[in-house]
C-alpha cells in the first residue's frame, strides 16, 4: 500500500505554522545538528559571526540548488514542510540584519568608527542611510511572515495529494516494475527475491530488499536494484554469475538514494539510461 503524505506534523488551529519547520528539522538533522551544536558551545567573537553569516548564505544557495530540481517536491505536504522553514529563514534573516545594525551602533560607541549623518534627498547614500533603510526592510520582512506564512503552510499542508509515495524499498521496487511494464515496449520482469511480509526495512544494511527489475531493450538485458544505499541500472552484458548471484562491474547510479523515492522518478532514470546506450 503506498502512502500520499510523507510524515508531518498535525497542524490544526491550535498548532502554529513553523510547527512543521521544527519537525523537519529534527527529522532531516545531518547538517542541522551539526549548527546546533556550534549555538550550543557558544558565539561570542568576529569569528563566530563572519562563519555563520557565510554559513547562512551558502546553505540558503544550495536551497535553490536542491528546489530546482523537477523532483525537489513529491507532495504539497513535502512543500508546505519548506515554506515553514523559508518563512522561520526570513524571519532570522530579518532579525540578523537588525542585529547587523545594532553590532555596528556599538563600534561606533565604543569610537572604533565614524557614523556620518544622513544625507539629504539627492545625495549619495552614506553608512547612515543604508543602516536606516536596513531597518526598514527587517519590518517589511516581519510584517510579510506575519500576514502570509500562516495561510500558505496551512494551504499547502491540507491540499490533496496524489503522488505514490511507497512506505519502504520494497515498495518502490513494485512500482517502478509496474510503470516500466506500461511505459516501455520490451518485457519488464520483477525478480522476487524474498516472500511476502519477510522483508524488514529496518533491516536491510542499504541493500533494500534484494528484489529486482529486469528490462529487455533490444539485445541488452537491464537490470534495475538498489544496493549500497543507492539506485542503479546495470546491463547484463557486464556482470558475472556465480550460483543465483549476479555481481557488476559497471553498473550508472540513478538520480535519488531515497529508498521511497517516487517511482516514476526511477522509471524516468532507467529509460533514460537505456535510451542513451542506445543512441
């Protein structure tokens, strides 16, 4: 049976809308723990400061990297869980430019530097003006959080979704079979490899469940599996036998680790493999 909602937060009229942020992040925590543990032995120093502002930046770029992808988004439950943390994002950027502001104010204090008065309409803008306009921007910033975040994430978190997301590798495994079977012209065949109710996906040291797919294309046999904790496709022309087991030596790693992955993302990888050996 597949599953159309990945694991979220229940966000009823009492629970706030970062709910979901907060859950992603305790959920999908590598590189979150990681700054966590930076907040937790303390901040105090330039350093500290110019690493995570750089940090910032970096991982807010390799956001857009990750969303442009055609499948960044499986459901609109996976995009309401982003919006969340986006919209938690704006708010600490807004909040870090007016601590940008504040920890300028007291260089100035202590007489380290100079803070020009502002200069008139028409005039180029001095450090006084850019500072004000800071200000200005971090209560635009508040004041969008506040009248959108809301209603976008409820909006997203309660739109129905129909994308099969399976439950475990097993999962996948049969549905990729089954959209292989309907989209390309040669046989597709699911190679059982275990019964049914045997396999334990808390159990399966990254090599799934051991069932695969074989795809007849032209005179080539296809072999779709997952194993070392990725998907691949290998041809049957470049492995070896040895009893039941077949072992390859060349084998092209498919697009998404994700043992759940969408499976007609897989389906599209694997006719993307075979059509370009056949090219």
């Amino acid at each position: 049976m597949f599953i159309s909602q990945p694991l979220t937060a229940s966000l009823d009229v009492n629970t706030p809308w970062n709910a979901l942020y907060e859950q992603a992040a305790d959920t999908y925590d590598d590189l979150v723990t990681e700054v966590r543990t930076a907040v937790e032995h303390g901040m105090h120093d330039p350093g500290d400061s110019v690493e995570m502002a750089c940090a910032a930046a970096e991982t807010a770029g390799a956001s857009v990297q990750a969303l442009s992808s055609p499948w960044s988004l499986y459901t609109p439950q996976d995009a309401a869980a982003v919006a969340s943390a986006l919209f938690v994002q704006l708010q600490y950027n807004a909040d870090a430019l007016q601590e940008l502001a504040r920890g300028v104010g007291r260089i100035v204090e202590r007489g380290e530097a100079e803070l020009p008065a502002p200069d008139g309409a028409g005039q180029p803008t001095n450090l006084s003006n850019a500072l004000e306009a800071l200000r200005s921007v971090t209560d635009t910033i508040h004041g969008l959080v506040a009248q959108h975040a809301s209603p976008t994430v409820r909006a997203l978190h309660a739109a129905p979704g129909s994308a099969p997301v399976p439950a475990d590798a097993h999962q996948t495994v049969v549905a990729v079979a089954a959209l292989l079977a309907e989209q390309h012209d040669g046989a597709v065949t699911l190679n059982a490899f275990h019964g049914d109710g045997v396999y334990d996906p808390e159990d399966d040291d990254g090599f799934g469940c051991g069932c695969s797919v074989t795809i007849v294309g032209g005179d080539e046999k296809y072999h779709f599996y997952y194993g070392d904790s990725e998907w691949s496709v290998a041809k049957e022309s470049d492995c070896q036998t040895s009893g039941r087991s077949m072992h390859f030596g060349i084998w092209e790693t498919l697009s998404t680790t994700l043992k759940t992955a969408h499976p007609q993302q897989l389906a599209n990888d694997v006719l993307r493999v075979m059509a370009a050996d056949h090219s």
